[in-house]
C-alpha cells in the first residue's frame, strides 16, 4: 500500500520544492492548493500520484467538506503544513482585523480542522507524521510589523505542543521547524531591501535555501524514532538562538 502524505500550500515555493524532491518516489500525495495548479500539472509524468484538492482555507466549511471526505478515501500516514498568506509589512496601529483574521484561518483554523479528521486515525493505527512550517521568529525577537504573521506562528507552535501532550503516547511525531528568512514568493509585498539586509546581517551572511529546509523535512517523514518528537528545529544558522 503507497504512503499518502496530505500537503497544504501544496503549490507554494517549498511545498513544490519537497514535491520535486520525492517526485519519484512511489507515493500519493494530497495536495490542497488554491492557486498556481500548472505547479502541480508540471509533476504529472512521475511515479509521483498528486491528487489535487482545491480549497479555500479561508472557508472553514469549505475545508471541513474536503477533509472530511478524503479522510474517508485515503489512510494518510503524514500531515505536512505549508498553507500561509503573503506577508503585508504594515505597522501594528494601521493593520485591520480582516488581516488577523485571514491569517487566523488559513494558518491556524484550517490545519486545527484537517488535523480533527486525520488524528483519530493515527491515534487507532499508532503512527504518524505531523509537521509544521513555523519561523525562526519563535527563537528571537521578531520583525517589526509582522505582526499577524508572528501571532499565528506562536499559535501554530502552542497547537503543537498541546497535540504532543494529547498524541504523543499514541507512537505519533509531531513537529516544527523554524527557517529563518528564505526568498520565495511569501516575500513578495516586502521590499527588496528587507531581504537584502536581513542576508546582510545573518551571521551566515546568506538566506537559507528551499533545498536546505525542505531535505530536513525529508528527514522528520523519513525517520523512524518515536522519540524524536515535540520539537521545534531551529533552523535559523545562528541567527536565532
């Protein structure tokens, strides 16, 4: 029986990154995406099986019909969450609500919906791989005006932890990963010389590469110690610690 892994974000920069990393291997893969779908139609000719979902994330019931019903078709053995809008570089007092709140839904709610259908699974069937893309935010003082991107990291992380609590026991590894800054399209409302001088001022004097952060995801679906488990891999190259 192939593995299925249930990706959100699925057409973002690392989660395509990661696809073409296991493009051939004998695998499903889950892909919700909302948009850049020709990403998807690129890994067609692989051993790779993609079934495309679209979804919006920011519809919870949306998200509650899709999961409900793939939960049903597939036995998915790991959960890797990319799903994440675009930062808006803004100062706290002129951000509005709506900001927080698609935030709050696409990072938060959608994972804590997708994850109510998958973990009862994992629980009878005592395996499991979960994993978060969180930020090297939550090891350091954070950005200025990032501020909803940040809130959510910190409740991303809290999820985390009070799941290891909850599942742990159950033989199911649930962790984080934290990157510093990375150049993909996520970026793409900041200006270029945030970019420029957070390269400027790490001590690696470089940003850290799709490749580098998406061969460590590799690794957590890969291994096979139930110990290594409740983390939160900071992978910021000394930025943060």
């Amino acid at each position: 029986m192939k593995e299925v892994i249930l990706i959100t974000g699925a057409t973002s920069d690392l989660a395509f990154e990661y696809l073409n990393l296991i493009k051939n291997q004998e695998k499903i893969v889950i892909a919700f995406y909302y948009d850049l779908k020709e990403r998807l139609e690129e890994l067609k000719n692989n051993t790779l099986e993609i079934v495309p979902v679209f979804c919006d994330f920011s519809d919870m019931d949306n998200v509650s019909n899709k999961i409900t019903k793939i939960s049903k078709d597939y036995d998915i053995s790991t959960v890797l969450h990319f799903a994440t809008p675009k930062i808006k570089m803004e100062r706290f007092h002129k951000k509005e609500i709506k900001d927080y709140e698609i935030h709050f839904k696409i990072q938060f709610l959608s994972i804590v919906e997708i994850l109510k259908n998958i973990l009862p699974k994992m629980k009878k069937q005592k395996r499991g791989k979960i994993i978060f893309i969180l930020s090297s935010i939550t090891f350091s003082i954070p950005p200025k005006f990032w501020a909803e991107y940040v809130s959510m990291k910190y409740a991303l992380l809290g999820l985390l932890k009070s799941l290891v609590s909850e599942y742990g026991e159950y033989g199911i590894q649930i962790n984080g990963i934290s990157p510093s800054m990375i150049d993909s399209k996520l970026l793409d409302n900041l200006d270029p010389l945030v970019k420029e001088m957070s390269k400027n001022s790490h001590p690696l004097k470089e940003l850290i590469t799709k490749r580098e952060i998406i061969e460590f995801i590799d690794f957590l679906v890969t291994n096979n110690s139930k110990f290594l488990t409740g983390n939160n891999f900071n992978l910021s190259g000394g930025e943060s610690i």
